[in-house]
C-alpha cells in the first residue's frame, strides 16, 4: 500500500490525518509506504521513520516536473502496490496517474480540501475519479465536492478525522509565549495565514472588542502570505500591541492550553486540525457556521457558531464565550463527548482498515 501526498505537512487537514493513519494502521494487515511528492515537515518525516516506516521524499523542481510521475511509478511497480490512498489535489493527480501507469489495482482518493479549482482541474478529476475505487471525504463540504467529481455518491465514503480525545500532559512550550497582563483573556486562531482564512475580519473584530472593554490579547499560530497585510490593519486599528504573531509551533497544544477561547473564523467548511485539538484540551471554541464545520460543533451544542465574513459575529461569539464562562465550559464537556464518538482516532483508522480491506477483498486482492 503507499500513501501519497503533495505536500507533508501536520499542522494542515491532509497532513495529519495521512500522518495519523500511516502511524496507527495494523502493520500486520497493511504494508504502509508514504510518498512526499514536494516538500516534507523534516521532523514529522523523520518521526514516522523512526515508528518504523517507509517514508519516500520525492523533490520536484516545479509544479509539473514529470520526472516525479516516472519515479513514483516506477516505485509503485517495483513494490507490486496493490492499493494507492491520495490526499491533496497535487497528491490526488500525480498519486492515480502513477497508479494506472503502473497498473496499481485499488485506488482510493481523499478529499479534505474546499478551494475553487480550475475548469481544467475539475475535468482531470472527474476522468481520474471513473478510475478510483472510492473517493473518501472528511466532512459534509468535501462529501459534496467529491460526489460532483465522481458522479456517483455510492462511491464517497465519509471518515472524519481523528483526534487524540485524551491530550498527553502539558509540556514546557518550546518557544516563549508572548506576555499577557494579569486579568486579561487570550483568544488563538491556528490556520494558514491566507485570504479564504477570514483572519482580517478577526482582526477587525478585536477592534470591536477593544471599543467594548474586552481585555483580549489574540494569538495567531502560522504563516503565510497576508501575515505583512494583518500587521499592518491591527497597527491601524491600534491594536497591534494585543496581535500576537507566533509562527509555525510544533506546541500546539501547549499554546491552546493558554487560551481562554480558540477562534476559526474561515469562510471554508474545511476541518481544522486545531480546532479538534482545541476541543479535546477543553478550551471553548468559536467557528464559523458553515457546511463542514457545522458537525463539529454539533449544531452550536459543542460550540458556538458565527457567521464568517462578519466581524460583528466573530465579536459576539468570543465576548460569549468569556462573558459567559459557565456556558462555555458546559459546550466544552459536551464537545470532549462529541469527539469520541465522532473523531476518536481508533474510529478514524479503524474505518480506513475496514474500506481498504473491501475494496482489495472485492478486486481478489484480499
């Protein structure tokens, strides 16, 4: 089996769960090699080595280097691969290119992804998609997206992703976190520092806040292109002494467990890896009300749901959840129950198991 991804990288949605499932799969069952057809998180590849696992970084000079497509299939053919699992659109393309070119029986795609694609992204997918066993979704947004691709929803599986529902114990950050006066709040967002992110409008409704005496640091985890763009709107709104950026942090957890409330206001339905951490650690969390997201807060029983897009709503969810503390500590019991029935990760893996073995059960490969 090989497991293939365009880009590897644990703090975005296909990262982890591609990470989490080759990790925890049953050896025994399920020979797991995965293949990074771009760049790698170093240490991530380097901890999934050192669990025992294969793991093959192929480097592309640029985005159609077709040299990657002749070396995965050569490598599939020499293995004899019997099933491909994809993740990401670069993943999705070159992983089922590589499969049929090296007559791979089972292939499987992943979609976790909801951003517009080309006209010609969508027709590749969709001649690729009649080649594919099964096109896996990790929530009702993608679930969409993927049964348009495929034109048969019978072939979309839905699996959410997977959470450790029982955090290890706290860990001496790795960086330093930034100071906060005594008696005041901290609210932490976790997401790609892009556009579709909705992170200007958090921005604007800290300004909001500032005006409603809410004594509320922000703490921004990643980073991206708008990171320049966010500065300089917080310096203008005065208050970009309460905007704290902190990179990349392989701590996350370590960083939620300061937080009095976890942020996401996107205007996608994509699944957020840190919101789920965020939930498991028991901090209150704000998100946006949107196909996708939606489930995870159980319909705002496991959180509270604001409109993306409107920073006025972003204010009021997370003046909501300070305000009201006692309310928000109820949400958050409810969300640690709603994860493990939902998102527990041996659910998670237990269901990949279980569709790799029909598939390869229905092709004789079993």
């Amino acid at each position: 089996m090989a497991l293939i991804i365009d880009a590897l990288d644990e703090q975005e949605a296909a990262g982890w769960q591609l990470s989490l499932l080759a990790s925890r799969l049953d050896r025994s069952r399920f020979g797991a090699t995965v293949c990074v057809l771009g760049c790698g998180d170093d240490a991530l590849v380097a901890r999934l080595r050192q669990s025992g696992l294969t793991v093959h970084v192929f480097d592309r000079t640029h985005g159609h280097d077709v040299r990657v497509l002749y070396r995965l299939k050569e490598l599939l053919a020499s293995n004899r691969t019997d099933i491909v699992c994809t993740w990401t659109p670069g993943g999705a393309l070159w992983g089922r290119l590589a499969a049929l070119w090296a007559r791979v029986p089972v292939m499987v795609a992943t979609e976790v992804e909801t951003a517009p694609r080309s006209f010609i992204e969508q027709r590749v997918d969709r001649l690729l998609a009649r080649r594919t066993a099964a096109m896996v979704a990790d929530n009702e947004a993608t679930a969409s997206r993927a049964g348009l691709a495929c034109g048969d929803n019978g072939r979309v599986q839905l699996i959410r992703p997977g959470v450790e529902t029982e955090p290890s114990e706290a860990a001496t950050p790795a960086l330093p976190l930034p100071e906060v006066p005594a008696g005041w709040n901290v609210a932490v967002t976790a997401c790609p520092l892009t556009p579709p992110m909705g992170l200007l409008h958090l921005v604007w409704a800290l300004s909001i806040l500032r005006y409603a005496d809410q004594r509320l640091h922000l703490w921004i985890v990643g980073e991206g292109p708008q990171r320049s763009r966010l500065a300089e709107e917080a310096s203008r709104l005065d208050v970009g002494s309460r905007v704290h950026f902190l990179g990349r942090r392989d701590d996350l957890a370590t960083v939620l467990r300061r937080a009095d409330v976890f942020v996401l206001p996107s205007r996608r339905g994509e699944s957020s890896f840190a919101a789920l951490e965020a939930m498991a650690l028991g901090v209150p969390v704000v998100l946006p009300d949107v196909e996708g997201l939606r489930h995870l807060a159980d319909g705002g029983r496991c959180g509270r749901l604001i409109e993306p897009g409107y920073p006025k709503s972003i204010a009021a969810g997370v003046f909501q959840s300070i305000r009201h503390a006692e309310q928000s500590r109820q949400m958050a019991a409810r969300a640690k129950a709603h994860l493990r029935e939902h998102y527990a990760t041996d659910r998670f893996v237990a269901q990949y198991e279980a569709l790799f073995a029909e598939l390869a059960e229905a092709r004789g490969l079993a």
